[in-house]
C-alpha cells in the first residue's frame, strides 16, 4: 500500500520574524505523558496574527487576545485528568493530554487535528494514508473541545477520517447534531435548537415581537441565525433587523459594520431588545460603541458571553440597559477552585499557556481590576517575548475565580469524564497500558452507550451526540455598585418552561415586561390584528371584531365566531352572551289583555247560556232551534276560547298539537250547527217548490253535523300523525330566540282554515238568501253579517301571519280567533238575548204568530205577480189589475184573468184568507 507521508505544519520560520514554533513539540500549548492521551483544542486566543508582508508565506503565525476563560477551560480539562489519574476509576491506567490552541482560527485547528492523526510513536509525526484507518493506532484516542462550532466543524470531519471521538464542551451548532456528517461528535451541551427555542419564548413570556439580530458572521453565527429565525416564526416574534458581524476583528471592514449595527439599533426606535449571537471579543467591540452613543435596549445573551465576566467588567454596562442570558447548567466546581488556588504551585515547563498567564500577570501588575483584564487581553505572543517570563510578584488568584463561567468549567469536565468512563469499559479485558490495546473507533461506539453520573443523576449521549441539560437564565445586575451574573430561573429544555427558585426571582422575570418591543401596539380583548402592507406580521393594525365574533386574549389574530344559535355578541366584544329566549309570557301586558278577551268571551257564552236555559220555552229560544242545539252552538264557542290559552306561555308538543286540532274541530262543530239552522230558515220561508224540495233533502241535522265535523277531525289527525307541528327556535332575530310552535306542514294548516272557510261560505249563501226574513226575526241577516265578520278576520289574518315574526306572533292568531268568535257568538245569540230582556212583549206565542202571518200574507199577494216584469209605472198597473178582479164577475172561484196591453191574457190565482192562516201555521211548525 502506497504510504504518503503529511508532515505536520510547524514551519522555519525567517530570521526576520520572531516566531517560537520551531518543531512540532514547539506547538503543543500543555502536555502530560500517559499511557493513553487525550487532545485538547482551545482558542486560548481570540485571534490569530497575520503578517503585513507579501507575498503570504504559508507559516502558522503567532496569537493575540488570551481568553482568561478558555485558559481555565484547560487548567479544568488538566485538572480533570488529575483527579481521574489520582482515582481508581482506570485501575491504574493514567491519562496523558496534549492540549492545543486554535487562536479560534480554523486553519490552526486543522493543524492540531493533523497532529492528532499522526501515528503513535511516530518519530516522523506523519499521518499514514490508509483505505482501511480499522488497525490505525493514531496519537491520541479521543480529543476534547473544540471552543468554537466553525473550528469544530472542520476538525471534526478530518477526526472522522479515523473515527477519532470528540467531545465538545461549547460548540452549539445545531448542524453538529447531524450524525451522518459528524459521525464522531459528541458534545457535553443541548444544540442550539434549545437555546433558540429558550430565548424565544423568554421573547414570547415577555410580550416582546418586534427585535433585532446581531451575529458573527461564521458557520456558528449563521447557523445559530437560522435556528433562531425558525423558533421566532413559530412564536410570532418578527425580526425587524440582522446585522452580520465579520467573524475576525482585523477584518477591514470590522469597524464600519459594528457603526453600522449601532446606527441601526439607534434608528429603530420601536426595537428594545437585541439577541445577540456572538463571540465574546466581538460583544467587547460592540458595546464599547454602544456605551459611547448611548444606547439602552435589553441584550439576550447567547451562551457563548451570557457568562463573561471581563464584558460585565466593563466601565458604565449598566449603560446599556439590562443583560439577560443564557448559559449552560452548572454542577459542583469546588475541587477546581480549590486545584486554582493552588495553580503557582503547579510546574509550568509543560503548560505554555500557564507560563504566558504568568508573563501577562507581571506585564499587567500595576493595573487595577478592568484595566489589567484589558492588558492581558491585548497582549500577543510576540510581545510576550521580550519578557523574562519571571514570576509576578502577587499571583491574584482571586482574578481566575472571578472569571470562572462555571457551565463551561462543568461541561469541560464533564467530557474528560465521559471520555474516561467509555475508556474504563474498553479496559475491562484489555490490558491498556499498551497504547495499541483499543482503536479510537472502539472507544466511539463505548462512548455512545457511555453514562456519567453528575449532581447524583445519570447523563448520557442521546441519538445525536447531545447530552440534554437545563439552562440558567442569567440576569446581569448591578448590586453595591457592580455588576454582578445572577441566576434568574431554570429554563427545563424538554419541558420548555422557566422554573423559579423564589418569589424574588420571579419578580425580576416579570419586570422585564415593563419593556415594550413591539412593530404595533398589542390589540386589547374585542380586538383583532389586521396584517398591513408591512412584509412582517408583527407590523399590524387592531380592528374591533365584528358582530357575532369575539376575542377574549391580547394580539388575537383571528376572532372567534359565536354560535349563532344560542350566542351574540356585539361590535368589540371580549365574550360571548347567551341569547335571550322569548315566548308570549303570561306576564305579558299584550297576552293578558288577550285572556282577558278569551276570559271575557267564557263568561258571555256561560251567560248566554243561563238565559237561554231560563227562558226554554220562549219562541225566540225554540225559535233558534232548542236548546240542544244552542248548547252545542255555545259548548263550541266556549271550547274556541278555551283554546287561545294554547297560544299562550312556553310552546310544548303538547300545546302545538293541541291549540289548532282544538280549534279546528270546535269553529267546524260551530259553523255545521249553524249551517244546519240557515237551511231550516231557509226551508221554513221558502215559497219556491223546487228550493223546498232541495232543501228537503238536505236538511238532515245529525248526519250533516256529524259528516261536516267528522271531516275536520280527519283532516286534523292526519295532520298530527304525517306532519305534527313541533316545537320550533327561531332565530331569525340577531339577539334572541323566539321559541314558537311550527305548524308541521303549512298545507294541512290551511287545508284546516280553508275547510272551514267552505262551509261558513256555505251557511253565508243560504243566509243570505233568508236575509229578508220577518223584521222581529231576522237570524239569517245575523249569521250572514257574523259570516262576514269571519271572513274579513281572516283575510285580513293571512298577509298579517305571513308577514309577522317574533314572539307576538302567536297573538295574532289569537285576535283572529277572537274577532271571528265574538262576531258569530254576538250575531248568533246577543240579538235573542235582547229581545229575551228587553223586547219581552214580542217573546210570545201569538206575537210570533202574528208576525209570521204578516209576512206570510205579504209574501203570498206577491206569488201572483211573480211572472211578470213591470217598469216603472207597474205600481199603478198592479193597482188597475186589482181592482177589476174585485168589481167585475169575470172571476171565477178566485181567478183573475187580465191582460196587459201588447201582451197576451194571463191568468192569476188569489189566495183565500183562509189559505194565508194555514200556511203561516205551516211557518211557525217547521220553524
């Protein structure tokens, strides 16, 4: 197999240029021998020196910027291994490290990742080319860090070449989840898609909407953007700006975007909360600047400087407004505060970055707390040359306690533990004093299955390589003068909600919504958001819902529909009402009214029958047909009233069924006896011998009865049985519902109406026929006047109920029933009971017989003229005629003959007194 050797890049570097990595060993920043060794990648500095001259020589150029935080990050990782190799967690195998510095440059990590590659004991520090990397046995097993996603990223895809393990402490990148990519990441942190998600709903808790961005622009940056960006859509967050930040400060164009970012944040008045997704040396550019304009907002910290003490050190923070972040949950750290008091102890032949922290300590002295942070930060390498490296002569280590961000001192920790328990499962029968005793892809599929206890709970790598744990929701406060990092609340990342450890706590929470960020102000409850042209949602308008529609939440975007059968609402509303329910109550002024008329009508049918009972044997009474009949007449009156109160009161079953069955049968019963009675009359004074044989035979009174009723029971039965009416909601009135009877089938109700109509049609042609009946009794005038009162009522009643709604409705019903049953029941009877009263003189036998004769003698003289038509002067003819039948003998036996001039002789019959008196007897008997 064809070997190419990769030298590791540690380049001879010019004599005129101070460089001090002279050889590979030159480029380790801390080692420690072991039996197995474990890499460390750290960018103890924030950025890497690039030379001036031209042309670019491909040299690995010295560091500036030391990160006092990612320092102790190593001296955590060191102490880690110490107390493992002190313990009997390896039985006696001891761990080795060598640790790197990245300068958070990834050309330089990928130079320390070669390193890794290389071959144990390899004299060369070659990286062997291999097709299968199965029995490669590289320099070191497993590799911790890196600080920063963009260098992880790149390193972790050439570990991948030999399944080296790598666990993170800090790098975030959701991307970094992705196993088929990075199949040999693991990370002690949850992915930024929970920190995302966190910071959007403290921005959701908070009533904020309308906010703006600034990130680095690198993989980390951009990643955490688009994770965030995501998290805010779903929680109706909009994001007015983003400002994009160059990921390296020497960058040209670093400055002018910085005052580009703060020109923005000063023009967008309405944004007052600014999530920020950057490095910390990049927070220091910014808010320097924004300290010098003036600028006050609520800045979301990510995890990457919620933490940073040397930011919250910074002369006039509170400047700024109020800091809330992000880190990540911390657990026990006292055994390394105590391995950093103890740190001047420790040798620094080994450890590069302990002697530089030594050299930065004696260069910075004489500087008070801010101003020796800042000195150490703005030394370089190169400078650090010409010190003597001699030891300070205080060793302040009260300025790395300070300084310790306990969740990444934690998670540093953390993975050095994880790695040594996958390691502790691989030598469990394997004797790993011998460096070839396992692969690093052996010690990969331990570390998936591997569990850590911490804080007395077990933690593992889920699917993705990401150890799931808890935030600390970090407030900066300012207490006795100085700024100060407070855990505010726990965010639970799978639960997704804040925990409070007190009442305090929590009131510092909900004062963060004293702040208002938001494109439009919040719509109240009755109010809902109308999207304007603005491209953003938050950016809107609060229109009041309408009619029938309410919102009872702030910021609604859609208002929720009433049912519209049962609830209204108004313009504006926050709720729904139930609708009021109405029926024609008891208690209503109208419906007692009406039963006061129904009532009224009882007691005059009750009374008219009293009278009629005293007074059985009176013409007048035997006149009107006996008193069977009359009962009859007025038990059907009384039932007509009785069923108004049906219509009355909240509608059943029962009433709809009964109230138009009841009054169906009891007007067809009223108008058949009635009936029956026209053509008595009329059969009675009926001098036409065709008309009298006619009405012979159809005045049968029971039978006609009988059939006229039976056939409305019928009728009114198949309409209970195929189409009964029902209990019916109306709600054709907005605001209410009218609970009314629907008649079933609007057919059968006026198939009902117009049976009845037919027969009162009926008795009103043979009444009217009989009007001129004698003067003392007229009945058929009566009955024909009563049949036109039912008539108009219930013309008048049809366009009326067709037109009408509500809960009067049924009332009209009523007024028609009542104003046709008053005027039969008044025609009917009032005028009999007058005479029965008051005209007692003509409520006597012979009275009656006297005025039967008279209109019997009247009509008889005329039948002798009924044949011939007269004009005007027929009076004086007739007169003429008369006298000539009295004086002349040309009449025999009662004959008459005369003749009218030009026309031919007639003949004419006069009736004898005799036959006048039998023929009033004969009136008086069939009446």
């Amino acid at each position: 197999m064809a070997l190419v050797l990769f030298l590791v890049p540690c380049f001879v570097v010019g004599m005129d240029m101070a460089f001090s990595c002279q050889d590979a060993d030159d480029f380790v920043g801390a080692s420690s021998p072991g039996d197995i060794i474990i890499g460390g990648l750290f960018a103890v500095h924030s950025e890497m020196l690039h030379p001036d001259e031209e042309p670019i020589k491909p040299v690995i150029q010295n560091c500036a910027g030391f990160e006092i935080q990612v320092f102790l990050q190593t001296l955590a990782m060191i102490h880690a291994i110490e107390t493992i190799n002190n313990s009997t967690l390896l039985s006696g195998v001891t761990l080795g490290y060598e640790i790197y510095d990245t300068c958070a440059e990834v050309t330089k990590a990928m130079a320390s990742a070669l390193r890794f590659l290389s071959k144990f004991n390899s004299s060369e520090n070659a990286v062997e080319f291999k097709c299968n990397y199965s029995d490669y046995i590289p320099r070191v097993k497993a590799v911790t860090g890196a600080s920063y996603s963009e260098v992880s990223m790149a390193v972790s895809r050439l570990l991948a070449l030999q399944l080296i393990p790598q666990v993170s402490p800090a790098s975030s990148a959701e991307i970094l989840s992705d196993k088929i990519r990075f199949p040999s990441f693991f990370r002690t942190i949850p992915s930024d898609f929970h920190q995302t998600r966190a910071m959007t709903h403290l921005i959701y808790e908070s009533g904020w909407n309308w906010i703006g961005v600034i990130a680095t622009d690198d993989d980390n940056g951009r990643f955490a953007l688009e994770s965030f960006g995501v998290q805010a859509m779903v929680n109706n967050v909009c994001i007015a700006f983003k400002e994009m930040l160059p990921a390296y400060v020497s960058d040209s164009t670093f400055h002018t975007k910085v005052d580009r970012a703060i020109e923005k944040i000063v023009k967008e008045t309405g944004v007052n909360v600014i999530v920020v997704f950057m490095r910390q040396f990049h927070v220091l550019k910014l808010f320097k600047k924004a300290i010098e304009r003036n600028v006050n907002k609520i800045w979301i910290a990510s995890d990457n400087w919620s933490a940073a003490v040397k930011i919250s050190t910074i002369p006039n923070i509170r400047q700024l407004g109020t800091v809330v972040g992000f880190g990540f949950k911390s657990g026990d750290i006292s055994s390394f505060q105590e391995f950093l008091r103890n740190l001047h102890e420790k040798p620094t032949e080994n450890n590069k970055f302990l002697r530089e922290y030594i050299m930065l300590l004696s260069v910075c002295a004489h500087l008070e707390y801010h101003d020796f942070q800042t000195c150490i930060a703005n030394q370089s390498q190169d400078d650090l040359l010409e010190n003597d490296g001699s030891k300070p002569q205080f060793w302040r280590d009260d300025f790395l306690n300070a300084n310790v961000e306990p969740g990444f001192i934690h998670r540093t920790m953390l993975a050095v533990y994880a790695i040594a328990h996958a390691i502790k499962r691989q030598c469990k029968d394997r004797d790993c004093k011998d460096p070839s005793a396992f692969t690093p892809w052996e010690l990969l599929e331990e570390l998936k299955h591997v569990t850590v206890i911490d804080a007395d709970k077990e933690v593992k790598f889920d699917s993705n390589g990401d150890m799931s744990t808890s935030y600390d929701v970090l407030l900066w406060k300012e207490i006795d003068g100085h700024m100060e990092i407070t855990t505010m609340a726990e965010y639970d990342a799978e639960k997704g909600g804040f925990i409070f450890e007190d009442e305090e706590k929590k009131k510092d929470f909900l004062a963060l919504k004293k702040v208002q960020s938001t494109c439009s102000q919040h719509c109240r409850p009755g109010q809902v958001k109308k999207v304007t042209e603005s491209p953003h949602t938050c950016c809107y308008e609060c229109v009041y819902c309408p009619e029938n529609h309410y919102s009872n939440q702030t910021d609604m975007d859609y208002c929720h529909r009433c049912n519209n059968k049962t609830y209204w609402a108004p313009i504006n509303s926050t709720t729904c009402y139930r609708k009021t329910i109405y029926f024609l109550a008891w208690t209503d002024w109208f419906a007692i009214f009406l039963l006061f008329l129904s009532a009224f009508g009882i007691v005059l049918v009750l009374s008219i029958c009293v009278i009629f009972t005293k007074n059985l044997d009176t013409p007048v009474v035997k006149a009107s047909g006996g008193l069977t009949v009359c009962y009859i007449i007025l038990f059907s009156h009384f039932l007509i009233f009785l069923s108004t109160v049906f219509f009355i009161d909240v509608p059943t079953e029962f009433k709809c069924k009964t109230r138009q069955a009841l009054f169906g049968i009891s007007f067809t019963l009223c108008i058949s006896c009635i009936l029956i009675k026209s053509l008595k009359i009329l059969l009675a004074f009926s001098f036409d011998p065709k008309l009298q044989n006619f009405l012979k035979c159809m005045y049968k009174p029971i039978p006609t009865v009988v059939t006229c009723t039976g056939i409305q029971v019928i009728i009114c039965t198949s309409w209970l049985i195929f189409r009964t009416p029902f209990v019916n909601q109306n709600f054709s009135i907005p605001r209410a519902i009218i609970l009314e009877c629907n008649e079933g089938s609007i057919v059968a109700f006026g198939i009902m109406l117009g049976y009845i109509s037919a027969l009162a049609f009926i008795c009103f042609i043979f009444a009217f026929k009989g009007r001129k009946l004698p003067e003392n009794y007229n009945e058929a005038k009566f009955i024909t006047f009563g049949m036109l009162i039912y008539f108009i009522a219930w013309i008048v009643f049809i366009p009326v109920y067709a037109t009408t709604f509500g809960k009067y409705l049924p009332a009209v019903e009523i007024i028609v029933v009542l104003i046709s049953n008053y005027g039969i029941l008044c025609c009917t009877f009032l005028p009999k009971c007058y005479i029965i009263i008051y005209k007692q003189e003509t409520n006597t036998k012979s009275a009656f017989l006297k005025m039967v004769y008279t209109y019997s003698s009247k009509s008889a003289g005329s039948v002798a003229v009924s044949q011939v038509s007269l004009d005007s002067k027929s009076s004086s003819l007739q007169a003429t005629i008369t006298d000539s039948c009295k004086t002349e003998n040309d009449s025999v036996n009662g004959n008459c003959h005369f003749q009218v001039p030009g026309q031919p002789l007639i003949k004419g019959k006069v009736l004898p007194i005799n036959a006048t008196r039998t023929m009033a007897r004969k009136r008086v008997a069939s009446i």
